[in-house]
C-alpha cells in the first residue's frame, strides 16, 4: 500500500473512532441526535472501501 493511500486509511479510521465515540449510547441509532454521526461513520466506511478499491486497482496496473 502506497504511502498517499495509508495516510488516507488512518484518517478514515480516526474519523470513525471519533464518531462511534460521540454516540449516544443511551438513544436509537436513527434517532435526531445520532443521525449527524451515522452518516459520517457511513461516509467513512464507504471512503474506506473506495481506498481500498483504488489500492488494488493501483496494484493491477504495475508490471513486474
């Protein structure tokens, strides 16, 4: 994995981690308050598999 794609792959888990961090626990997942972080755990999931698709796509076109 190439450097630009490992300093992406940290940022998503961070905002990931932040995000299951400020949950609130207590309430529904959908609920109002929860909503704003689901989406953004959801963006970040999905930028985690993107990156990963474009890892193995970079990997594809190399000759050795």
């Amino acid at each position: 994995m190439q450097k630009f794609y490992k300093v992406f792959l940290v940022v998503f888990i961070v905002f990931i981690a932040i995000n299951l961090y400020a949950l609130d626990w207590q309430t529904d997942l959908l609920s109002e308050d929860n909503l704003k972080f689901v989406f953004s755990i959801a963006a970040a999931v999905l930028g985690l598999i993107l990156l990963f698709v474009l890892d193995t796509w970079s990997r594809i076109g190399v000759k050795k």
